[in-house]
C-alpha cells in the first residue's frame, strides 16, 4: 500500500522529527565507530610494536643469533616463544640480516625467508602497519635486532590477531546500539510530547489549512470598516488593519512600536492600553468619535476593535436639533393659538384697531429678532442656527441673548466647524440652566472676529464648573449633566403621564469635539466662571475667518452650498 503524508501539522512534525532523529542516531553511530576502528588498530600495533621492541631489547636473543644456527629447539626459538605465550601475540618472528626466519609459531617455516619485505627493519627503522601474511591479517610491528655495539643483526617482526582487533570492535557495538536505542527512545518521547502540545494549539488543522486561514485572516482584518489593533504582552502593537490606521492617524510603521511610541498621550491612548476599564469606551482621535472595547488574549496580549460613531454621533445631534425644533414649533402651535383665539376675541368684540396693533407687534417682535441676528451674523448658516436655537430656549423659558460686541462677518473658511462648536456649546449651557434654573435663566452668545481668529463665548446663568472639573471638562466621557430619567414601557405607563422621552445618547462627547476642533485649527478651548454665577466658554479658532470681505461659500435661502 501507498503511504500517504499526514496532513495535520502535529502528524508532519511528529514524523519529520522521527526521521531527523533516526537519521541522527545512525550518524553519530556511524561516526562513533569509524574513528573507533581506527583507534582500536592502533592500539593493536601498538602493542605489537612494544611487545617487538621488548624482544630486541633482550641481548641473549641478539647473541644466540650470531652464535648458533636457526632450528626448532634453538635457543632463538625458545626465548621467542616464550615472550609469544606471555603476551599472547600472533607471531613472534627473530630474522637475520638475510631475512631468514630463526623463530616463528609453526616451526617447520623456520630456515624460510620471511613473506613480507624486511628492508626497512634491517636498514634500523621501526615499522608498524596492518598486513597479510603466512598468517593471515594482522596488526604487525617489525624492529631492527642489535648487538651490544648497535650493530643491525636482524629483525624482530610480532603479530597481533585481527580476529581479537575485530572482536574487541564488535564488542563495544551492542553498549554503543544499547545508548544510541535510548537516546533514540528518548528522542521519540520528546516528539510525541511536542506534537500532542503542538496539536492542542493548533487545533489538529494541517498546513494547507493555516495558509488558507491566514489568507481569510489578512482578507477579513484589511476589508472590514471596523479597526483592529493587536498588542503583545509588553504592549507593542502586533498587527493594526488599514481602517485602525485611518482612524487613529498612524502609519505602517507602527507594528513593533509601543502605544506611546505610536499615538500622543491621552485618552485613546490610556483606553487602547487598557488604563481605562469599562465596555464601549467613547474616544476622540483626530475629530472622529470612537467607540473602543479592549479583550484581553490567553498569551498576556490585547486585541482592540473600533468603531467609527463621527457620522452617528452627527446624526444623533440632528435628531436632537431636529427634536427640538419640533418641541418648538409645537410650543409655537400652542401659543399661534392662543394669539388666534385671541385675535378672534377682538374681532368679535368689534375692537378692530385693538386687533391690528396685536397682529402688528406680533409680527414686529419675531422680525425684529431674526433681524438682529442675522446683521450682527452674516454667515447664513451661523445666523440660522441662532434663530432656531433661540426659539428651543425660549420653548424652555430661557432667553437667548446675543451680546452687543457680536459682529462676525460672513467670511468663514468652514461654517459647519463653526455650528459645530456653537451648536454645543449653546446645547451645553441650555441644559445646565435647565437643570439648574435661576431667577431669571439666560444664554448669552458673543461671535466675534479678531482678524482672520473667530471667537466664540457662551455663557449661562447655571451653575457654573467648579476649578478641579475644568481640566477634565473637555475630556472625552466627561460630563456634568444628571443622567436621563428611566423610559416606561407603554404598557405599565401611569395613567395620565405623557410616554418618556428615549434614553439620550452618550454624554461627554460634545465638548470633547469643541476642544479637538480648536486644535485643529491651532487654537484652544477654555471655561471660566462667570461674574453672579455660571459658567463662560470660550473657544478660539485662528485661521477660521479669510483675509477679505468675500466670503468662501454661498448658501441658498435653504442653506445648501452651490
């Protein structure tokens, strides 16, 4: 049967280490033995050079050969295998200057020329070599033979078996294939043990499979609107998609770099790096409202998500103007009534002159109103917010005041910046007077420019911002203003009360956007207290207004650019 590749990374890596520690043992087995070999035949003529030098070194075998003949029981004979049981050598062969054996282990080869050369023993020199002789294979060592005088007679030539050297090799195999087999075992402990722990975290997908999932990975993380920012556990960030990078002003290179490193410091830093608890935390980054949620991940890292809330939170704040331009018209509808039922009791009384000086002074006040603002104001935009807004707060029996040093020429490089932070800042005081009303409750607005700086001020009669709140006040999530009543379900509603209002959106944004506007146009935001009570707010935005008379932008009677 074929055998097939595993497909799971744990049954490849299992097998890739069972083959590399395999391949491994045999290696070094291989390697171990062949210098072992070596050695142990060195060793082997070694000994045969000592036991040949021992020999020469006896002068009685030295003497008897220049004295007696060669011969099975001569003294050479005796004395050679004497030394040859003693040290349990091969051979013990004593030579002439001829190369004529005088001793050997079989005595009949005595008399005979030895069968291999001897030239380089008799010239004085040692040898020692592996040959095959009369013998068979052996380790062999050959010495010159002296006189007391140092006069070369001949030769000493000992043999050692190769069978011992061959036996004492095969001898240490079984110990050296016993340690290689538990090295091997224990290699194959240590792999099964990392593949189980490697199959644990990778969930048992194969290799095909982790290169699909991290193709979908980089697909899903770039393609969503939705920014992601993953941290390691010292809190440099590990991955950031495109829309993280759009929302939060940063490049590509801040993979690597910490929180600090990358981002200014303030709130959306303290929120990504989790100094900030809570679930649906509301930041300000570059003008843009950002709603953050921080999960924490098992290797001490972080991943991060957020959520783009600029256009729902302008949305949201139309809905507001438009709800409360509803409450207005409605609070109108009641008193055009009132006027109306009025008027008609003049008719009826036939007090015509009476019913034409109300009508008059009706129609003179709301003109003269309307008029006022739009001479002081002459950005259409900018004058048709303070109109709409003075009748919300006169709908809330507070006065709207414009303040006699108003004067902005209709010169704005961006009026919707600028209904921006009046529209806020206006909403901001409305609130704080209402929940706080004075004797006589009144929102005065100043707009003024100073060159090509607009300045605008609101202040209130509320109760004003204590001076360890006015620091924080324009901090994203920051807010002062009492939390929205509960909403009754229409169907446990009390009798006769009117259905609650639905729960406001999210609060300390809006001046977050004040201050991180008149950043933008290099300015600043402050609030200070106000002379009898209150608060006073100011923003200043340079470069808002242009340098002549003609202003950037026309607005048709309904207020849209053309």
């Amino acid at each position: 049967m074929r055998m097939r590749w595993p497909r799971r990374v744990s049954a490849q890596v299992l097998a890739i280490q069972l083959a590399l520690t395999g391949g491994v043992m045999v290696l070094a087995t291989g390697l171990f033995l062949a210098p072992l070999s070596s050695e142990i035949d060195h060793q082997a003529m070694h000994k045969a050079l000592a036991i040949a030098q021992t020999t020469a070194a006896d002068p009685d075998i030295a003497r008897d050969l220049t004295t007696t003949g060669p011969g099975a029981s001569g003294p050479v004979q005796r004395a050679a295998e004497r030394i040859r049981r003693a040290t349990g050598a091969l051979y013990i062969v004593v030579m002439d200057s001829r190369g004529v054996r005088w001793s050997h282990t079989n005595p009949a080869r005595i008399g005979g020329h030895v069968s291999t050369d001897p030239s380089v023993a008799l010239a004085g020199h040692e040898v020692m070599q592996i040959d095959v002789g009369t013998l068979g294979r052996s380790a062999r060592a050959k010495v010159p033979l002296r006189t007391d005088g140092g006069k070369v007679v001949g030769a000493v030539s000992v043999g050692i078996g190769y069978g011992s050297v061959r036996d004492q090799l095969l001898a240490t195999v079984p110990r050296l294939l016993l340690y290689a087999g538990a090295a091997l075992a224990v290699g194959v402990l240590a792999a099964v043990a990392v593949s189980r722990r490697l199959r644990r975290r990778t969930h048992g997908v194969a290799f095909a499979d982790i290169s699909a999932m991290l193709d979908e990975r980089e697909a899903m993380l770039h393609g969503i609107r939705e920014g992601v920012v993953a941290f390691d556990r010292q809190g440099r960030i590990r991955l950031i998609n495109d829309e993280a990078r759009r929302l939060l002003g940063v490049g590509a290179d801040a993979t690597g770099r910490t929180l600090e490193e990358a981002l200014p410091p303030g709130r959306t830093t303290d929120v990504l790096a989790g100094r900030v608890d809570g679930a649906d935390l509301l930041t300000v980054s570059g003008g843009r409202v950002l709603v953050t949620n921080r999960m924490p991940t098992k290797d001490g890292g972080a991943v991060a998500t957020l959520r783009d809330r600029t256009e729902l939170e302008l949305l949201g704040r139309e809905l507001d103007s438009t709800r409360g331009l509803l409450d207005a018209l409605r609070a109108q509808d009641h008193e055009h009534a009132n006027r109306l039922h009025t008027l008609l009791g003049l008719l009826e009384l036939g007090l015509h002159e009476r019913a034409a000086d109300f009508v008059a002074g009706l129609t003179s006040t709301h003109r003269s109103s309307a008029e006022q603002i739009s001479e002081r104001v002459h950005d259409p935009l900018l004058s048709a917010l303070l109109v709409g807004k003075s009748a919300i707060v006169a709908e809330r029996g507070v006065t709207l005041r414009i303040s006699p040093s108003t004067l902005l020429p209709g010169r704005v490089v961006d009026p919707r910046d600028l209904v921006t932070v009046l529209g806020n800042l206006i909403d901001n005081a409305l609130d704080a007077v209402a929940e706080h009303p004075a004797r006589t409750p009144f929102i005065e607005v100043e707009l003024r420019a100073e060159g090509t700086t607009a300045v605008v001020r609101v202040s209130d009669t509320g109760p004003g911002v204590s001076p360890a709140m006015r620091d924080h006040i324009f901090t994203e999530g920051c807010s002062t203003k009492l939390p929205p009543l509960p909403v009754f379900p229409e169907a446990g509603r009390p009798p006769g009360e009117e259905p609650a209002a639905a729960p406001s959106r999210r609060r300390g944004i809006g001046l977050a956007l004040v201050r991180r506007l008149a950043e933008r146009y290099g300015g600043m935001a402050r609030v200070t207290a106000r002379a009898g009570g209150g608060a006073v707010f100011t923003v200043v935005l340079p470069e808002a207004l242009t340098g002549d008379d003609t202003p950037t932008q026309e607005f048709t009677a309904a207020g849209e650019s053309r």
